[in-house]
C-alpha cells in the first residue's frame, strides 16, 4: 500500500575543491540556554540578584525590548559611600550569591598582594609616585572572607523541605499499597489480558473531577512515584534567588556534598602593581593582560557557563584603561561574562596630583565604560541625621547612569518612555535584606515633627493654623536636603 508521506533526505556536507568533505564544528551551547540567563528581544539577561534592581534599573527601556536583568557582556559601577561601604557591600554579596546559586562562574579578583597592602596610617610614609590610586583594592584574604560572607540561599532551602515532604509522602503512599500488590500475585490465576483490564479498571475507577487526570494524580493511585528529576531541576531554574543576609551559604552544604563556593568560586589574583613601571596607564595593560588570561583559563574549563567577574574597590587609574579593553575585548567575542566593579571615586581625587594626570577625565573615561552606575550613599556617614521622613530608609541609591541612558539624556522628553522611574530611591536595610523602593514621602501628618515648613498638620491634611502655609514642594525638599547632606 502506498503511502502519502515521503521520507525527508537529508542534506549532504559540502564538498570541497578537494574533494574532501569540510569537518563540522563543534556545537558550542547558545547564550540564550546558558545557566541563569533568560532570552530577551536585545539579548540574554542575567539577574542582579535583587528583583528590585532588575526592576528599576534594568528595565528602563522596556518598551524597546529591554528590562528584567543584567544584559551579558555589560558592566555595572557601585560607587562606595565616603565613610560607609555596607550597602555596596551587600549588593556585592546579592550580585556574587546570585551567581553561586545560578550555577555560574565567579570570579573575585584580588587587586592587591598581601605584602604590598598599606597599612592604615603609613601613606604618609610612602612616596606620592605610589598614591595614585595604587593601593585601592583587595587582597586574597579579604577576597576568601567576602566569599564566606555570601548570603544563604532561601530557595535551596525551600527546595530540600519540599524535596523532603514528597520523600516521606511517598513512603507512606507505598506502604500502604504495598499489600495491595500482594493480594494480586497471590490469587487465582489469570491470562495476563484479564489482569491488564483489572489493572486499568482499578486506576480508572472514580476519575470524576478533571484534576484527577492529571498525570501526577494518575502516577499516585498506580502506586507510581513522581520524577525525581524534574523536581531536582526546579531548584536550579530559577532565575531571581531570595537571599538572607544574616546567614551564610557555606553553612547549606555538608562536607559530603558538593559545595559551590568550591567549585564555582575562583579567586584569582589581578595585581595591577608593576615593578617596572608606576605609571597608571601601563599598570592598567598589565591588569588587563593578568584579567583576560584568568577569563581564558575559566572559559577552557567552562565553555557552558556564564562567567561573572567582581572587583572590588578597582583602582580608577588603571581600571579607567583595562576596562575598556576588557569590555571591547569580551563584546567583540561575544563572551557569555558580566562584570561587577566597585569603586572609591573620593579616594582617587583626594589623592595628592603631582604626575599632571587630570583625574576628572580618567574618574569619566572608567564611567563612560561603564552601563550602569550607582551610587550608594548611607545615612550612617551622615553628620546630621537625615530628615523625619527618611527615619525607615538607611541610605539613598543614586543612578548616575543607566543602560544607554545617561541623566544628561534620559530627561529629555523625546525619550520620555525610555527614562528609568526616577535617579534616587530610598534604602531599607535590615539584618536579613536589602530592600530599593521609589522615595515616596509620606503624608505630613504621619512624620516626625509634623510639617516640614510651619506648624503640625491635622487629621485629612488641612493646616491647623490659619497662618500657617502649605508644606514645600517634593522639588523644593529634595534641593534643601541635598545640601544639607
């Protein structure tokens, strides 16, 4: 009998002048299918690791097919607070974590050898050709401790005690049909087509409701167990992890499991000292050479993950040269990495300036590179307590620059879509999170010291004094509390 359907033939190779077939290359896994990472319309994204910031900061031009993560071969700047590093230091710590439980590359560069490290108080003593930002950065003791500073991962957790429910429920749901299986073997005998029907009739027998065809209904009345597989794998798919600050991942993991802060945590020295030379533009190509051979070596033994690199507190002068080689570099190639970068810009400009080096231009060279920048700002530097209205936020986050957007830019009404919601949002920090919100002030009646002008509002927001006039502007508070920090 014939039949309608023709067998496809497939495609032979290309034959070469020589007559040789040419060899296939190997199947190198897409960006899009990498782990941690989610497709979008400008490319594959990773999360921050705080839904917040891939909210606010990331999807800002979400209209044109952007938002939702950080894009990969991107570089965000965390600007540290004068006085005060614990914001920047957790959102260090949600950036990394959120690459330890993605199933991805961390690599923690440590910018400084131990025993040229300054000492508090003995810069004074050293020669002004070696403070020009040289001695920024960490060291691989400071580098192993903010490793173990990593917050726990609650989905893990929530994993293993659902993992461990369906375990015991299981058990019980075989025990009890375990005699069941006997009853059958030790009857009459029949022809295995009447024991089949039996079977079929038993499993099929009350399936009134639609949810009891369900495949997972339908495994649990035969007695079957659920996949172990598939739930394994929902503890790795997501894609935004939920940490706590208060307690640390190490503590997750038992000595006979797989720890990956071990085995997906890498600390690599990327001095940017050179003995030849204490020019700034040369000790940037050094950390530059040192940085890509460490990407190298990870990607050779990692060519299915994405590599997220973290420096903290990166010297400008060099950073302001190996970063945009490394960026080009990696965008060229199209490189499945992310970059992290926190840096000190007080620092670098109090720094005494007799090299006729212009440090706004370099401070501008290493943040043009950058496509995203924030600013952490902490209340707790703060000479003056911050106003009433701000008593529940710890600190303020200022975008300097967003995406392709720069505050210069965004304002503009022609993009007025493609602007992020606002350039501050208020802090929260407390001992197990970190929490970035909109500045909404509340209403005056309800802060401290009631109005911020005259007299204390009453109950529905009317002034209870006649003479007293209306509370300021948002425009008008900002620019007051502006100055005063």
């Amino acid at each position: 009998m014939s039949s309608s359907f023709k067998r496809r033939t497939r495609s032979k190779p290309p034959i070469t002048s020589q007559g040789q077939s040419t060899p296939s290359t190997p199947n190198t896994q897409p960006l899009t299918s990498l782990p941690g990472t989610k497709p979008s319309t400008t490319g594959p994204i990773t999360s921050f690791g705080l839904r917040e910031i891939d909210s606010f900061f990331f999807s800002s031009a979400a209209s044109s097919g952007g938002g939702g993560g950080q894009p990969l071969q991107s570089l965000v700047l965390v600007e540290e607070d004068r006085l005060a590093d614990d914001l920047g230091w957790c959102l260090s710590r949600y950036w990394c974590g959120e690459g330890v439980a993605g199933g991805q590359i961390v690599l923690m560069g440590a910018l400084v050898d131990t025993d040229l490290k300054s000492m508090p108080g003995l810069d004074a003593a050293c020669d002004d050709s070696q403070l020009v930002g040289f001695d920024d950065g960490c060291t691989v003791e400071e580098m192993e401790q903010f490793k173990l500073s990593l917050p726990r991962n609650l989905h893990l957790d929530k994993f293993r005690s659902r993992s461990k429910e369906n375990n015991t429920n299981t058990n019980e749901d075989g025990g009890r049909r375990e005699p069941m299986a006997i009853v059958e073997e030790d009857g009459e005998d029949m022809d295995d087509e009447t024991n089949s029907s039996k079977q079929r009739t038993a499993s099929e027998e009350g399936l009134v409701n639609a949810w009891q065809y369900r495949k997972s209904v339908q495994d649990a009345r035969s007695g079957m167990s659920g996949p172990k597989g598939s739930e394994i794998g929902t503890a790795g798919n997501v894609y935004c992890h939920s940490f706590d600050l208060s307690k640390s991942m190490l503590d997750q993991y038992s000595d006979d499991e797989t720890n990956p802060l071990e085995t997906n945590v890498k600390i690599v020295g990327c001095t940017c000292r050179n003995a030849n030379s204490k020019d700034y533009r040369v000790q940037g190509l050094h950390l530059f050479k040192t940085i890509w051979n460490h990407i190298q070596s990870a990607l050779a033994s990692n060519s299915q993950s994405v590599i997220r690199l973290f420096l903290r507190r990166l010297p400008i002068g060099p950073g302001s040269v190996a970063l945009p080689l490394l960026m080009s570099k990696i965008r060229q190639e199209t490189l499945p990495i992310i970059i992290l970068a926190t840096i000190r810009p007080w620092r670098f400009l109090t720094y005494p300036n007799n090299h006729g080096i212009n440090k706004l231009d370099t401070l501008s060279s290493l943040r043009s590179t950058a496509d995203t920048i924030f600013a952490a700002d902490s209340f707790s530097s703060f000479q003056t307590p911050p106003p009433p209205e701000f008593s529940l936020l710890q600190g303020i986050l200022t975008v300097r620059k967003c995406a392709s957007f720069t505050t210069a830019y965004y304002t503009d009404t022609i993009c007025f879509k493609n602007r992020p919601l606002a350039e501050r949002f208020g802090v929260k920090r407390d001992g197990r999170k970190v929490t970035v919100q909109l500045l909404h002030l509340p209403p005056e009646e309800y802060s401290k010291g009631g109005s911020s002008t005259d007299g204390v509002r009453s109950g529905g927001g009317q002034i209870a004094s006649s003479q007293s006039s209306g509370g300021c502007s948002s425009a008008q508070f900002t620019g007051a509390s502006s100055s005063d920090w």
